[in-house]
C-alpha cells in the first residue's frame, strides 16, 4: 500500500465528538435501538438558507469534512471519495413519498437530485470548488474501505498530493422500521440493549459521517500512517485467523507487534463469532476495543472505528468506555482493525504511528 498519513480528522456521530477532544463527553445510550447524531451548529459552517435543502447526511458530511480540512490546515483537496452504503435516504424517502401523496403529478426536483449517493461529496466538491476526482462507493459495510483502497491507488500513480475520505449514512424513519420488521434491529421488549457481550440477535442501529484527510507528507498534524487495509468478501471463520496473519505479514507487521485492536461488536450474537474466534485466541494478549455501542452499527461504521484508532494513537490514551478488556501498554504504536457485517464484507485496517506523532 502506498504510503499516507492522517492529518486531519472530522466526526460526526451519535456521541458529542465535533467539539471535544477524545469521547471524553461520550456515554452509552442503552434505552434506544436507533442512535441519531447529535447535531453541531451547523450555521457556522453552512449558510442557512442551503440549510433548510440539506438532508442530515450531508450536512454533517459538509461539517465533518470541513474540521478535517480545518485540522490538516488545508483550504482545498486535489480529490474528495466518499463510501456510503444507504446513500441520502431521507431525501429518497421524501421523493418518494411525493410521489404517492401527489399522484405521481407536480412532483418539485429538489429531493430527487439530493437522494442519489454521491450527493454528499458533490456538495462538498462545490462548496470547496473542488474540479479534481470525486468518486463514492456503495459497498455495503466495505463502502468506506473501499474509499481507502482508491485513495491509496490515487496516491501510488502520483495522482494526488492529498485526499479527502469520508463514511456517511443517515437513519430515518421508515426505512427504520422497515429493518426492525426484518429483525435487523433489536426489539423494544430487549431494554436496556447491550452491544458487548452480545445476547441475542440484531443491533442497535445508527447514523453519522466521518471524514480524513490524507497526505503523502508527514506534517504537524499527522495522527497516523494509514498502514495497510483489505477487504474480503467472503471468509470462512477458519479461516480468519490465517488472514488475519497474511495481511499483517503483507504489512511488515505480526501480532507480536500490535498494541491494540479495534473489533466490530455490533451486539449481533450471530455477527460476534467471527470476533470472538479472534479475541479469545491470537488476539488473547492484545488490548481490545469496540465502538458500536457509542455510534450504533451502520454500514460506514468502520470509520467511527478508525476515528477512534487515529485518536488512540495522537493522544496516546484510550477511554474506559471503549475497552473490552483490561490488558493496558505503556505506548499504542500500532493499531488493527477488524470489521465484518453478517459473516461477509470483511476488512483488516492497520494503523501506526509515525515521527510526528511523537
């Protein structure tokens, strides 16, 4: 993988992480099966009148990306790639339902041209009058690992000096309901909702947008080297271990060297096997963490858990929150993170510190 560096970083989620320094306002909501985001000020970094045409996702794409920039100290990107895996729903709900309450007649644009998955890097690309590649992938839980792929690739062709790469999705009401008649979403009968260990089926869903900005170039601000990411579609349980091996080894890296790793907990009894085979074996003296229960589980949850790995390295702390064990390291050098959604969409993610995080 080519070589970049996380330099800035913006987050929006269902936990105050727009105006703190690291998840120290954070608190687990265990009375809701639905996790919304909570909202910054978004006037200061929209004017409101393209408020009131804004759907949630993008607004807090807009916001997330602008405090990424804000950090890494940049006023434009040469490229803007976003992974989404529901895209603007309520806008496409919106449309929808206008369709049905208008008879399919009169029907005004606006919702239409906001509900397509790109709508989020588009508005940024304008706000910033940004010409350069711009690109979102729908990927289901690898849609944002897959924006890190292609950023790698831009850099490695000599494309780009830097990037900015985002995972947003939004809930809303109806598609909402729609999941907890499939059982995606734990019942209301299951109060108070617990991520980790899991007890039964489904999660407890949520919203947010995430974004990095990647350079080439170490600077002041850098919180990591982005190391290495894969995805995998599909792995059999047996298997994990193995690829978990290989892809440290692809890395110059091995369990011996990991200070701590990110797992993907969604609170899914099913989905917690793959992490459990790992934790309770080759990652048995490694430091784990999870995050599900602050952002909720949604398809771009991954790059809350990135945020949280970035964060973990700069500042060199990690919350009790977030810990699923109790083993502690003196320093957190390098950081791994393993996702999966439903037993496919696999990814490895690997993080370290580099000079300027020093």
């Amino acid at each position: 993988m080519s070589k970049c560096y996380i330099n800035g970083t913006g987050c929006i989620s269902a936990q105050r992480t727009f105006d703190t320094v690291f998840l120290e306002a954070a608190e687990v909501n265990n009375q809701e099966n639905v996790l919304t985001i909570k909202d910054p000020v978004y006037k200061n970094y929209i004017s409101p009148g393209a408020i009131r045409r804004m759907g949630k996702g993008v607004k807090a794409g807009i916001v997330a990306s602008s405090q990424a920039m804000q950090e890494a100290g940049l006023e434009n990107v040469d490229a803007i790639i976003t992974g989404t895996g529901m895209g603007c729903m309520e806008d496409s709900e919106k449309f929808l339902k206008a369709i049905i309450d208008n008879n399919e007649s009169f029907l005004t644009p606006t919702s239409f041209i906001q509900s397509t998955h790109n709508t989020v890097g588009a508005q940024i690309a304008l706000g910033l009058k940004c010409t350069g590649y711009n690109f979102t992938y729908v990927q289901n839980a690898v849609s944002f690992e897959s924006s890190l792929l292609d950023a790698s690739l831009q850099f490695a062709s000599d494309e780009i000096e830097n990037v900015l790469v985002g995972g947003i999705d939004e809930t809303v009401e109806y598609t909402m309901s729609l999941f907890k008649l499939a059982g995606y979403i734990k019942t209301e009968s299951e109060k108070p909702y617990q991520i980790f260990p899991a007890k039964s089926k489904g999660v407890v869903y949520g919203e947010g947008a995430t974004f990095f900005l990647l350079e080439n170039k170490i600077t002041s601000s850098t919180y990591a080297e982005l190391a290495g990411v894969e995805i995998i579609n599909k792995l059999p349980i047996e298997e994990a271990e193995q690829k978990l091996n290989q892809f440290l080894a692809e890395n110059n890296c091995r369990i011996s060297d990991l200070d701590a790793v990110v797992l993907g907990y969604n609170g899914d009894i099913d989905d917690e096997i793959y992490f459990k085979n790992l934790a309770e074996n080759c990652l048995k003296n490694i430091t784990q963490l999870y995050y599900k229960h602050l952002s909720g589980a949604y398809h771009t949850a991954s790059a809350f858990g990135l945020w949280i790995g970035a964060k973990i390295i700069h500042t060199q702390e990690i919350p009790a929150i977030v810990r699923a064990n109790a083993i502690a390291k003196d320093q957190y050098n390098t950081i791994l993170l393993y996702n999966h959604h439903k037993g496919r969409d696999h990814s490895f993610t690997l993080l370290k510190r580099c000079q300027s995080t020093t």
